[in-house]
C-alpha cells in the first residue's frame, strides 16, 4: 500500500545551524590524532567541517600523515616523542584517532588517557583489512583500545568490526570524504582528456599503447605473516618472490605481456615504499609514479589495478576501469566496500588474463560489470556533525543501516516521529478514505480498513525505508499526516512520499518544511546521491512541494488513471547530492 497525496513515486534529530555554539568559549575542542596516510585521508577538510557546526578542532599527525596533510594543504602539530598524552587531552570535549599499523601508536596512550578523564573517544576507520590487528596494539585481545564510536568508510567495515563483537550501535557508516572531493576533480579531468593528461603526468612515456597502472602495497603491516606467500595462495608470481605485492605485480606482467603485448604497465608507489624495492623489474616497467596526489595519474591510466589499496575504489569513483588482483579469495574482504563493493577481483592466472582482455578491449563493458554499492556523499560534513554530537553528550545520528530505525526529526513548526501504534486510528483510516485526501493518488481506488494500515506500516520493518507521523507542534503535536521514504542504498537514492490528511494544514506550507526535513535526513545522515519523487500534474500543491525543497523537473508520462475523467501525465522529479546544501 503507497500513501501518497498524488505522489508516486525515540532519538531527536534536530536540522542543526551552521554554529550550534554562539559562545566561542564554549565550543566544545575535538583533538584529532592520525599518523598513516588513509586515516589523514579520511580528516581531509574535517577540520573546515568541524568549524562549521562551531567545534574548535585541533589536528595531530604524525609518521606519513605529516607530509600526506601538509601535501593536501592541511596544517597539523606533533606530539614530541615522549610526551605525556595529557597536555593533548586539556579542555579537550572528544578525542578522535585514526588506526595506524604501529602496534605502539601514540593514539593507544591518548585513548587510555581520555578513558581515564571520561572524555569520550572516537575511530575513524578507512577499510576493513586488518580489523583484528587496529586496535590490538600489544595484547592479543583485538578490541584491548578500542574507542567508544566507530566512524566507518562503508558497511563491509562495518560488519568487520561487529564480526569482532562491537556493538552495531557502536558504529557509524559515515562514508568517505576523499570520494566527494574526487567528483570535483573527476569533472575538472574530464575537462582535460585521458590523453592530454596521460601526457602531462607521464611524460616520457610512448603512446602507443594503453596505460595499466600497478598501485604497490607494502608487503608487510599489522600481520606481517598476512602479507607473504602462504599455503592458500591461488597466485604464485615466478617463484622467487614471498611478498603478495611482488608476486601480484609479477603475474600482472606476465599476463599483460601475454594478452596485451602493447601495453605499458606503470606504477604508482606507496608513499611508505623503501627506495629501489622494485629494481628487479626496471626493464619491464615503462613509469613510475611516487610522492603528491595519485588522482592525476589515476584517471589518467586506461586501467588501474591492485590489490586492496582504497586507492582503487578511488579510481572507481573517478570513472577508470580498475582491478584487483588477490593471490588468494578470503583477502576479498578487506577492499573497499568488501566483496560486493565496486571493485572487481580476480584470484587465478586464467581469470587474471580473461579481464585484462576485457578491460582494455571494452572498458565501458567491463566497468557495467560491477558498479557496487553506491559510495556515500557528504562525508567530512556527516563525520564532523556526529563528532559534534558525541562532544556534547548526544548519539550520532542514524546512518541508514540495518535494522534502519528513523530518527526523530523537528523543524521550526512540526515534529516527525517514527510512525507510533497509537496513531493507528479511525481519523486515519478516513483520510485514505476521503476523495479529497486522495485525490491525485492511486490509493482512491481502494478502501482503506485499520488492518490494511496496519500491514502497510509493517511493511517497513527490516527495510532501509522509513515512515513519520508529522505532528505540528503549534497545535499540541496534533497529527496532520505521514510521511515516508523508499531508499535504495546500492543505487544511493531515496524518494520521498507524503500525505497531508488533516485539512487545516493544507497551503500552510507545512508539507513543504516536513519534505525538506526528511530530504536532509536522505542527504545529510544516510549519504544518498539523490532524492526523487513523482505527482500527477493536476496536483499543484506537490508541484509546489518540489519546487520549494529545490528538486527539478526531469521527465514525464502518461498517468496510469483518469483524474475527474481527465488524463494527466505523471511529472517526475529530482534533487542531487551536488547540489544540496545541509545548512539551509
């Protein structure tokens, strides 16, 4: 049963100003502590985020981080070897660390210390390889220093961390903000051209021929014994390599010199490779890349391959053709978006050589293949509100993931709850019932009883969808309608479907602030790409809706029935991601 108005297609979240903290002095500090480069990558304009909502952030890297901030314009301090972690933690509201492979991080003795302080901390987690081994250090327990909250890149890391036994309420799926800033970058190369860019980066390189970039992992980590040649390894590279990336690296150039003989394969190194690691394979490598931002080179290759880098899930977002190549399958699990993300894997030397044919001789078909889960928008801004919350004492909103329990959301005149058993009512019932009510809608074909309401607000149990009671606080929180969502979270979409019963609240344009309450909520807390919704074009009053809340036309047909004897088409519409702002 779909409860529209002509429309188609017991925590309070509360749309936040620009700066909740009017009093410099109380805003609440957030120390931020990274030291290896995906967790400075996941801080990359968090601290602009930060101010916006009124936090004061202080950013503290070290090892790789350093460099890796400074590179992309961030400014950070040092914890001076042998300091205390409690001159880091003074006025300090939260602690937020990023896992690094250090078994002795500083990061461990700030988290012992803000525990002890009762200064509440939390995870910033990049991918899901090596979940066992980020907050181990030196025990064997896995969890020993784990943080109160973990914010993750994507649900396969999500499930990682509670295959470990972190409560799912633990957990946040924030996604990652280096995705939003490679859109921007996407455009401005594809302004310039695969072509003149491969050019510019790689300018001594022939092209004759197309471009597979190799991105090097180090051969070692957390688990040294996880990186090296083991009895399940379904590649085996020459034979006189141990590490996995040697022995990838090694049945990439053999195949490539098998099915595409023409081809240049380069590589992109890791910013922590030793100097003259792969010297053994000079004369087969045509270029390298090394230092600065890989985006360039990224989208400049005709295909990217690795093996579990989140540079490849990177590449993906900026359109290239990318693949991994894993010397064994259980290793699935630790990309970017896990198994089912978009990144493609092959574990054999005869799958590796089918989809090197492939990538390069249909790129396009290659990539209609795997387009994976839908990446999350707006990361740095939702990592930074649900910072803000966990500063002043709040849970951080619900991020869309299951079981999907919809936050209370207010605005200035209403509030919309989770839709409560004691509005299952007779007045209800009557409102699907009533020809006005449900005029444009295709429910005016049905009776509506309370045992058919009943099965329709069942139906959303278990699903990422969710249905409000819009209340209007000016009228003692008297029930004027419903509202409620349809979300594909592998497309990244969500349309919005609203019915507004109570007739006193028509043309108060209190449909229109209940929509944008929800759209903020699709945009802001659950990451979607898109918002859409549909109406007959006789129904002027959702036509307004859509217009008020910023959506665009973006097609029309035919409506499925008369209206009063008269066809109409459906009008379609949508808003982007892109284009939403959450402040407003």
């Amino acid at each position: 049963m779909s409860e529209s108005s002509g429309l188609s297609c017991a925590r309070r979240h509360k749309a936040a100003p620009a700066c909740p903290w009017t009093d410099p002095m109380a805003a609440p500090v957030i120390l931020i502590y990274v030291e290896d480069p995906g967790a400075a990558n996941m801080v990359l304009g968090l601290c602009d985020a930060l101010r916006r909502q009124g936090a004061q952030p202080r950013l503290v890297a070290g090892g790789t981080a350093t460099a890796y901030l400074q590179a992309h314009g961030e400014t950070s301090e040092t914890i001076p070897p042998g300091s205390s972690p409690g001159p880091f933690l003074e006025e300090t509201a939260a602690l937020v660390v990023g896992t690094a492979e250090d078994p002795d991080t500083p990061a461990f003795a700030l988290i012992a210390e803000a525990r002890r302080r009762g200064i509440p901390t939390i995870g910033l987690i990049d991918g899901p390889a090596n979940a066992a081994h980020r907050f181990r250090g030196r025990s064997d327990a896995p969890l020993t220093h784990l943080t109160d909250w973990l914010l993750v890149t994507d649900e396969a890391v999500r499930a990682a961390y509670m295959a470990l036994g972190v409560e799912a309420g633990r957990i946040r799926v924030a996604g990652n903000p280096a995705f939003d800033r490679l859109r921007e970058r996407g455009d401005a190369f594809a302004a310039k051209g695969r072509a003149a860019l491969r050019r510019e980066v790689f300018p001594d390189l022939a092209d004759d021929g197309p471009l597979i970039l190799f991105l090097t992992e180090l051969s070692d980590g957390l688990d040294p014994a996880q990186f090296r040649r083991g009895p399940d390894y379904s590649l085996h590279g020459r034979g006189g390599a141990d590490g996995r990336t040697e022995i990838v690296l090694e049945e990439l150039l053999d195949a490539a010199a098998h099915v595409a003989p023409a081809a240049h394969v380069a590589l992109r190194l890791h910013p922590k490779t030793p100097a003259n690691l792969y010297a053994a394979y000079d004369g087969e490598i045509a270029a390298v890349s090394a230092g600065g931002s890989a985006h360039a080179a990224l989208y400049a290759a005709d295909l990217v391959v690795g093996l579990t880098t989140s540079l490849l899930a990177e590449a993906a977002v900026l359109g290239a053709s990318v693949l991994s190549i894993l010397p064994r399958k259980r290793e699935a699990q630790w990309l970017s978006g896990g198994e089912n993300g978009p990144v493609p894997h092959v574990t054999t030397r005869d799958a590796l050589r089918d989809a090197l044919a492939q990538a390069l001789a249909d790129p396009a078909g290659f990539k209609a293949q795997r387009s994976g889960i839908f990446p999350r928008l707006g990361a740095a801004g939702r990592i930074a509100r649900a910072l803000a919350a966990v500063a002043t004492g709040e849970t951080p909103p619900p991020d869309g993931t299951l079981p999907y329990s919809p936050p209370v959301l207010e605005t200035a005149r209403l509030m919309l709850e989770p839709f409560p058993e004691d509005l299952l009512t007779d007045t209800y019932v009557a409102w699907l019932n009533d020809p006005d009510v449900v005029r444009f809608s295709e429910q005016r074909h049905r009776t509506h009883t309370l045992a058919s309401c009943r099965d329709f607000i069942a139906s959303f149990a278990g699903t990422p969808n969710g249905l409000w009671a819009i209340r209007d606080k000016t009228r003692e929180h008297c029930h004027i309608g419903n509202i409620s969502t349809e979300v594909d979270p592998r497309a990244g979409t969500g349309d919005i479907r609203i019915l507004i019963g109570d007739r006193a609240a028509w043309g108060t344009g209190l449909g229109a602030e209940a929509w944008i309450a929800v759209m903020a909520h699709l945009f802001d807390d659950l990451g979607l790409e898109r918002v859409t919704a549909g109406t007959l074009a006789g129904n002027t009053g959702m036509l307004k809706i859509m217009e008020k809340s910023g959506m665009r036309e973006t097609h029309c047909r035919p409506g499925p029935t008369p209206v009063d004897g008269r066809v109409m088409d459906m009008i379609y519409a949508c808003r982007r991601a892109r284009d939403w702002s959450s402040t407003q």
